[in-house]
C-alpha cells in the first residue's frame, strides 16, 4: 500500500481493519457509505506489527471506534518467517524508527533512497511468478517451449504454495497442531498486543476469521482448525473480545469469488463481505457491548470524576499544583538575603508573602489539599523542594497519583544528571515512588527538546511512569512530533483560561485523544476574570463563587485544572465543582472572553542564580 495512503488517514474513523493479507484485499469500506471506515492493514500479516500501527494510527478512531483484526490461519500458521528483515522492510515510512525492527543503517538506507524498496520487492515478485509457473504443471512443445495447462487460481494456491510450503504442507495432520500451538506461542501473544492496545485507546477490539473457497478450506482437518485456530484464539476471547468467523461461509466458497491468487476476494464479493461484517458488528452480543460501554464510561459519565488515557490510566478531574518550594542555591549568602527580604515584606505589609507562606508551610499545605479531597499532585525536578515535600506527607496516601516533569532546563544544569532517566531517578527518590504516574517535558525549550521528549517516550515503554506527555507545547511543536513520527502525548499541560481559551489546542486533543491539563486555570484570579460581569451573572445565577464557574467551564471541556491555594476553604471550594452545570450559552459566553492573553510568558523558569533541582 502507498505511503500517501497512510499520510492521508481522516480522523473520526468508525472502524478500521487490521491484520493479515485478506485484510488488506478484501475490505472495500466505501460499500458501506453511512459510515467512516478505513483500510489499515499491511500485508502479509504480522501481529507484531499490527499492535504498532495501532499504538501509531489509532488516534485517528472515534473513542469506542471498530477495530476488525483479521486472522487468517495459512498465514498465521506460515507467519514464523515474518520475523525476518525483508518483512519489516514495509514499515519504513509507516512507523517510527524505534518501532521498525531493523538495524539502523538498513532503516536509514531505505528512508534516504526510497527507490530501493520498490526495485527490490519487483524483484522478488517476479522470481517467485517464474517459480510459480515452473511448478504449475508446464508441458514442453513441440518447439522446445513451455506452456503452463489452464488452471485456476484456487488450484494454483492449493496444489502450489500450500503443498510445497513447508510450513503449511501439515495442515491436515492434527498431531501437528500441538507442534504450531507451541511454536507460535510467540504469535498468540502479539495478538494478544494488538487487542491490548486497542483497549488502551478506548477502541473496540473485534476478531475476523476472514472466508475461504471450499477447496481452500478442505486443506485443513477440522481437528486440525479447532486445535490450531479456535483453541488459540479462546485466551483472547475470554476477556470478552468478540470474534467473527467466515472461513466456512457458503457465500464465498465458489472460486468465482475470488481473484487470480486464490486467496483474496474479489471486487463484488469484496463489497458484499465488507457490508456483511458491518451489520454482524452491529449485532454483536449483549457481553460485547457491555464490554465497549464499560471502557467508554468513566470519560462519557456527565458527572465523572475521572478521565481515562489512551492506555487506560485514570487521572482525577482537578489536580493540585505545587510550584517551587525553598529555591535552592550553592551561594548562600544570596539564598539568606533572599529569604530575609520574603519575610520582611511580610512583616511590613502584615501579610504573608505568598511564597514565603508557601515554603514554611508546605507540609501543612499538602495534608489540607489531601484531606479536601486532592488526589492528584503536581510538581516537577525544577521545583526544588516540592518532590520531596510531596514525597514526605502525601505519596504513601491512598490513592495519590504524582505527575512530574522533566526537560532542558534540568538535563543540562550543571550539578544535574545528564540524562531523562537519570532525572526521573532523582525525581523518584524524591518522591519515594518505584514509578510516577505521569511524567511530562517540561517546556519544549532548546536545540534537543524533542530528543528529550523521545526520552520521556522511552522511560515509559520502560514501565518508568504510568502515562507520559509534555507541558506547554503549542500547535507548532506537535507538527513538529509528527513529522518526526513521535508518538503524541498522552497528555498535554499547558495555560488555559477564560482569557486565553487554546480552542485550536483543544479540538487537536479531542481529535488525537490527548488529555488536557490547564496551569494558571483561573488567570491569577486578577481582575479581568474576577470582576468579568459574565462571570459575576452566571455566578450569582448558580449561586457559586467565579473561581468555581471557571473550574467548572475546564470541567465540562475536558480539562484537568491545576490548581494551587493555601487555604484549606478555597481548597475545599475548588473540589466543590460537580454538583451543577453550565448551560450551552452560559458555555458560549465563557469562550467569547478570550484575548489569547498569555500570562506566563517565559521560556521556561529557569533563573541562573539558583539550582532548584538539588
């Protein structure tokens, strides 16, 4: 398939398939119009792969969208030899790098002279036509020349590549099922991937057994089918995965049904089949539809108080932000003055200076956030003392999730691990956690970031945190992760708020299923939010304070705000935000205040005279 088919996917897809060489020939989903369906198969089959473009291009499905992963059992049962670098070659292009198994030098040789793959498989193609018609019965003439007998592509197939193929060449001997159920054990987990990771994402996971021509399916024993197919598929099945089977379907038995090879339907009945599976997925039983809704509910429920990931973690709907406690610095007479000066302006305005407040009482502060009900915890290697602040009063809690951060600004301070991993490390025992919940870039900032984005990509397939995202990326750093064929974050943090909406950034999320968090939810509560006559209406219209109209305006877009108060009764006013609703208008309005004010407007915080990650 061309590569232009897999750079053009629409978004929005109802289902899409995936899997063995019938998948990709024999779906035509423009036969069934009512609904967006797309071809994402590469053939020959290779699970391994398949869990892949799924992890790659499944964002590409609307939540709860189809997935049909076809498996058909003579390239299940031939699939051992996939393993091998001709058969990952197709990949290039397709998949990220780190995602194609082949030596570096091979996946670069084919990325730069892109001519080489086509030439190659032209090749390959047409040595193994010549082969095909040597072994097709060819008859000398009269002149010293070769004429192959009229045969058709059915018998082609059964009396050519099944019977000379020594993988296949058993298929009626059920004593060798025991001997391709071991030695594919390998395959059935790959599968097994595949229908993981469509659960990740919020898909629904559907196997196909695709149709066979009766001759095609007299090759295999029936005790042969059961042991081999059905008993391999029975694992995956139990975890309430449906499955549709068409091998011994009437209605694609004739040879007529099938194009030259044998194998793979043609252009009718490819249509015919393809509206069959449709209405089949439509009629799928009760268990599998109470299967799609169970994972669906926890982000559709109006009154949730969870979000799943793509993958499946769920983050709380309100977070609670630390920011930097007791900036740390090697010169200290400049830490002494500073603190000095934090707390005379406290002493002369008989008001503590917030972040002096902050630092003296941050143990405090973080027992009140988790007896108001805060689950969820915010901080970062940049903030000084705040992992180890969290790490002391709250990490062992039930329940608390901890999401970190990490970037430039912390990989190349002097003093500081040279690394993502060797930061997260630091971040961890700080944190007296095996593994963070969340680990996030902190700012997308310097010549390497996306090389340290692709750390934080790395840490995670490690098993290193649970989910993993970036902070404060806008539309132009995720084209720039795309066209490096970077997976997308799972979550992205970034400043969102009444004056500064980021719809752009929001409808890309929706649309890549991307979690969003909001910093500075409220805009600093300054005057333009706090004395916005809109707010103060709908306010006094829901008898509730602005700050929590504007957590509640997060709430119903999907958004997680981070929010960061001292007083235990705003930290209980923050939480109090799921007992009422926003109308559409009073929605609209909120939208309408926005200016894309921008009140963060540095690089990163980065401030040479401090080493906040000590």
């Amino acid at each position: 398939m061309e590569l232009s088919h897999f750079k053009n996917i629409p978004d929005g897809l109802d289902v899409v398939n995936i899997g063995s060489g019938p998948s990709l020939h024999d779906f035509d989903w423009s036969a069934v119009p009512e609904i967006n369906g797309y071809n994402l198969a590469v053939s020959p089959e290779d699970f391994r792969y398949d869990a892949r473009m799924i992890r790659n291009y499944g964002h590409h499905l609307k939540t709860g969208g189809v997935v049909v992963i076809v498996i058909c059992p003579l390239s299940f049962a031939e699939n051992e030899y996939l393993y091998r670098d001709s058969f990952s070659e197709k990949y290039v292009g397709l998949l990220p790098k780190k995602d194609v198994d082949l030596p570096e030098w091979k996946y670069m040789l084919y990325w730069t002279v892109p001519c080489i793959l086509p030439v190659k498989r032209t090749v390959i193609r047409y040595a193994r036509a010549v082969i095909r018609r040597i072994k097709r019965a060819e008859v000398p003439t009269g002149r010293g020349r070769f004429e192959a007998e009229p045969v058709s592509g059915v018998s082609a197939l059964v009396n050519g590549w099944i019977k000379d193929n020594r993988y296949l060449k058993d298929l009626q001997d059920p004593s060798q099922a025991e001997y391709y159920k071991d030695t594919f054990g390998r395959k059935r987990r790959d599968l097994t991937d595949v229908a993981d990771g469509c659960q990740s994402q919020g898909l629904f996971p559907v196997l196909l057994l695709p149709p066979m021509s009766r001759q095609l399916w007299e090759c295999m024993s029936q005790e042969f089918v059961r042991r081999f197919v059905y008993d391999n598929l029975a694992e995956i099945q139990a975890k309430g995965i449906p499955l549709l089977d068409y091998m011994d379907d009437g209605r694609f038995q004739e040879p007529g049904c099938y194009d030259n090879n044998g194998l793979f339907l043609n252009g009718s009945a490819r249509q015919q089949f393809t509206r069959i599976v449709w209405n089949d997925i439509q009629k799928i039983d009760q268990r599998a539809n109470n299967y799609r809704k169970g994972y669906t509910a926890v982000k559709t429920e109006k009154n949730s108080n969870t979000y799943v990931l793509r993958n499946g973690v769920e983050l709380p709907y309100i977070c609670f932000g630390t920011g930097v406690i007791w900036k740390y610095t090697r010169n200290p007479i400049l830490f002494l003055k500073y603190n000095i000066r934090e707390m005379f302006s406290s002493v002369k305005h008989r008001k503590w200076n917030r972040e002096f407040y902050g630092n003296t009482h941050i143990n405090g502060i973080l027992e009140n956030a988790y007896a108001s009900g805060f689950r969820f915890y915010d901080t970062g290697r940049i903030y000084g003392r705040s992992e180890k602040a969290i790490g002391k009063q709250v990490a062992s809690k039930d329940g608390v999730l901890i999401a970190t951060k990490c970037s430039a600004m912390d990989v190349e301070r002097r003093y500081s691990p040279t690394t993502v991993s060797g930061n997260l490390e630091q971040s961890l025992k700080n944190l007296r956690r095996d593994k963070a919940d969340l680990l996030l870039l902190h700012w997308p900032e310097g010549e390497h970031w996306v090389e340290y984005y692709a750390q934080i990509v790395e840490e995670y397939q490690k098993g290193r945190c649970r989910a993993f995202g970036a902070c404060n990326m806008e539309m132009e750093h995720l084209k720039k992760l795309e066209e490096v064929g970077l997976e997308l974050p799972m979550v992205i943090q970034t400043e969102i708020h009444p004056l500064n909406t980021k719809k752009e950034i929001l409808e890309y999320c929706g649309r890549n299923q991307i979690q969003l968090m909001a910093h500075t939810p409220t805009g600093h509560l300054g005057r333009d939010t706090s004395e916005n006559k809109t707010l103060q209406e709908i306010s006094e219209r829901h008898g509730k304070s602005v700050v929590q109209i504007v957590l509640r305006w997060h709430y119903q877009n999907g958004v997680i705000p981070v929010v960061s108060c001292f007083s235990k009764e705003h930290m209980e006013e923050d939480m109090d935000i799921l007992d009422f609703s926003l109308t559409d208008d009073e929605m609209r309005l909120i939208d309408g205040m926005n200016r894309d004010q921008r009140l963060l407007n540095a690089r990163g915080i980065d401030d040479p005279n401090y080493i906040y990650n000590f």
